[in-house]
C-alpha cells in the first residue's frame, strides 16, 4: 500500500519535471512572436486532473458547474481588494479601527466579507514601534475572505522556513529595512485563527477619502512583509 | 510528525521568489485541484486537519520538489481513496467501476457557495476550562507524536508567555485521524526570539504562536 502510493506520487513529481519543461518550451515559441496557431500539448498534471474530474462528475461525487462557481469565487470575487478596503475603513473612521482590533470578526463581517479560511480573524496593527508580520510555517494558512488565496512565495519553503528565524533578513528581501529598535513580531498561523495586518496609514494621505485610501493599500502591506509607502505631497493617489 | 513540512527555522532554501501580477491559478488544472478539493470536502468524509495530515504524508523529496497544487492533488487523490470515495483502480482508468451506482452530490451548487461564504468554524462553545491564563509563563512539550500536530519543532521545550485566550477549538492531534474533535483552549503565545534562535536574534523581536492547552505546561 505504502509503496503503491510512493510510487504514484514518483509519477506525479516525474510528470511535474516534464509539465514544466513543455511550459518553458511553450513560453519560447510565445517569444518568436510566431502568429501561426500551434498545437498546445496538454501537461501530464492537465490530463491527470481532467481524469480526476470526469471521473468524480461521471460518479456524482461533484457537479462541473459547482466546480465553475468555486474557481469562479477564488479568481473573481474574493481578494485582497476585499482586505484594502477593511484598512481603509480602519484608517478614515476610528471607531471602526477600535472594532477590528478587539472584534475582527465582527467588523470584517461589517463589510460583508467572511467565510472559509477567515472564520476567526485577528487583526494586528503596525505602528512606529511595532512590525507584524504573518507566516504559516507548517502549511499554507492564509486569511482567503480577505487576502484572497495566498501567492506562491508565501507558500514557498524559502519564506515558511526564513521567515521565523531570520524575519529582518526577509522583510529586506522585499525592500523592506526596519530600524533597529522597532520590535518586529512574527505571526505563525498555527491554528485556525487567521492574521490580516493594518498596515501604517502613510503620510501624505489627510485629504484622502476612503476609495482612495483603498486604492493604495496592498496585498503585501495586509501581509506584514512591506509597508504602504507614502504619498508625495502636491501628489495624487 | 517530524516531517519536512515543519519548516520553520529552516536554512538555505534560497531566495523569495515574487512574481508580478501573479495569476490566482497558474493553470486551469490548479483550480480544478482546488475546486475538487472543497466540492468533494461536502461529503465530509473528512476534515481539515486530515487534509493537512494527507499532503504532511508526501515523501520530503517529492514534498520538496512538488508544486503546490500537485502537493494538493496528491493529497486529494489520498483523501478519496483512503475514505472509500473512489478506488485506486477508477483513479487510474478515470472510468466508475462497472455497476457502480451514480451518486448525487450532498449540496447543490448555490448550497456550496453558501458554505463556502459561511466557513467552517474550528471554535467550539464547550465549557472546558482553560488551563492557562494570560500573562503566564508556560513551556511548550517536547513532543515528537509520529500523527499530526500543530507544535513546530521550532518551539518545543521553549518558554513563552500567554499572550491572549482564543477560547476553544478543536484539537487537531485526534482529529485529523478521526479520534474526536477533543475541543480545548487555544492561547497565542508569546515568544523572545532569542529563546528560539539564540543570541543571533534581536533583544526585542518576537514570534508568537497559536497553541492548544495540550502543547502547553506551566513553567
């Protein structure tokens, strides 16, 4: 059983090495420029996953439109817009800020936004003194009604392994270089609770209303890993 | 399980790689993973922390060298053969076994969406009490459990200090090998960096934890 499995999963890391070898080929004709349709081969993971998915429809484990409606979900509808708009509102109006820093859920919530992988949310605030950052070193835990599904490099073995020994050394990575004396404070997300953070509201930013507030924040600021850089005075967000 | 998915404080696994205007999925077959993953989750023939458990079981060299997405549908493909959903056998032929009877799907697809939207809370209303208040100094177990758990190597044998009470959540040790849910308190706790790495690690910086009562004994 145990050797069936390891072997399938030999298969399925062999099949990624050869998956990825058409893409680079693929990404080489693109650069020719060559406007003649070409035939495009199908990666081994493509035609795996096509099996997979015929077979759960064919034996009514799932529905193909249910499959539509939840790619549909992740690729459209839920992403950190959703969390630059939380910050926002935390920036413009205090007693909204007061709310998500004691009752996340609820002022999350206040915005319509919730759901899978943001059910107990905990917001931390960035400050002069104070650097957060977030991670999940054993996975990939992630606040999704928020931040949206998480990038590559956030679940990569270079950050989940870095990121709680040697944080500065990271957030240097992403141009980041804190001052000496702030206290930087990682977040490992080791249970169910997921972290979003309120980044620092950038100078230059007074007369800004909330849309436009949004419109600067990041989905890197929201992770902790860089800042929201300030606004040039006399210019526009 | 002291796998190689327990990565932090890990060395030399080379730069953060950025990409700009990263897509949200790379390739169609990767939102297939996903969206299979979570429309096949509504049998609830598992649960979250038996998922993880499932891709913790990719051996640490293909674990290494896999993708994300493949890491997932290795561990979809684990999931549904090992709880009885599909065989090994219609995996490979990717046809039902001959007479099989053809299910139908325990959510519609509008019934989905809305769980999707309303989550799936790991906190649990139980009168268990804490063990734990905050503001205490607590040492977390050395514990090397050969199953599932949520104790980074990392931390194990390290004091720390209880920050806050999350209230109480399902214990992933039992329940990600279908044991029970075992609700009990979760704390995030408090680490110096220097308690975990040594002088190296600036005075004032910190790590904090989540951590079950479980992980956790007075110090």
């Amino acid at each position: 059983m145990k050797s069936t499995r390891r072997d399938f999963l030999t298969t399925a890391a062999t099949a990624a090495g050869a998956a990825a070898a058409s893409n680079l080929a693929g990404a080489e004709n693109h650069e020719h420029g060559h406007e003649h349709s070409h035939q495009v081969v199908p990666s081994d993971m493509a035609l795996r996953v096509k099996s997979l998915e015929s077979l759960l429809v064919e034996k009514g484990l799932v529905e193909r439109a249910a499959l539509d409606a939840l790619i549909d979900t992740y690729e459209h509808k839920v992403g950190p817009r959703n969390g630059a708009r939380v910050v926002a509102r935390a920036w413009f109006d205090p007693a909204y800020k007061e709310l998500l820093l004691t009752d996340a859920d609820k002022a999350i919530a206040e915005l319509g936004y919730g759901g899978t992988q943001g059910e107990h949310m905990v917001v931390v605030e960035n400050t002069p003194a104070v650097h957060n950052m977030v991670v999940c070193t054993l996975c990939s835990c992630y606040p999704w009604p928020v931040l949206g599904l998480p990038p590559v490099w956030y679940k990569s073995a270079p950050y989940r392994s870095r990121s709680v020994i040697d944080p500065r050394g990271v957030l240097r990575e992403f141009g980041l270089e804190l001052p000496e004396d702030v206290e930087v404070r990682v977040w490992d997300s080791t249970a169910e609770v997921r972290y979003l953070v309120l980044p620092q509201r950038p100078a230059g930013t007074e007369t800004l209303n909330e849309d436009a507030l949004a419109a600067l924040v990041t989905r890197d600021s929201m992770i902790g890993v860089t800042k929201v850089p300030d606004v040039p005075q006399g210019g526009t967000a | 399980m002291n796998g190689v998915h327990d990565m932090g404080g890990m060395q030399d696994m080379g730069p953060i790689q950025e990409e700009k205007n990263e897509p949200v999925f790379h390739h169609p077959w990767e939102g297939l993973v996903f969206a299979m993953y979570r429309a096949t989750g509504a049998w609830r023939k598992w649960n979250l922390d038996a998922a993880r458990y499932a891709r913790e079981m990719i051996p640490p060299a293909e674990y290494l060298s896999m993708s994300y997405y493949e890491k997932w549908y290795a561990g979809l493909v684990d999931l549904l053969t090992a709880r009885g959903l599909v065989t090994r056998a219609e995996i490979e032929s990717g046809i039902p076994a001959k007479g099989s009877s053809k299910a139908t799907p325990p959510l519609t697809v509008s019934q989905l969406l809305e769980s999707v939207a309303k989550g799936t809370p790991a906190k649990r209303s139980v009168s268990v009490a804490p063990r734990f208040q905050s503001g205490q100094r607590v040492r977390a177990r050395n514990i090397n459990p050969v199953g599932h758990t949520r104790l980074p190597r990392y931390a194990r044998g390290k004091l720390g200090t209880i920050d806050r009470d999350y209230g109480a959540f399902v214990f992933p040790d039992s329940n990600a090998h279908f044991l029970g849910e075992n609700p009990q308190h979760v704390y995030a706790v408090r680490f110096a960096a220097r308690e975990l790495w040594g002088d190296q690690a600036k005075l004032q910086d910190t790590v904090y934890l989540s951590m079950w009562d479980n992980y956790l004994e007075p110090a």
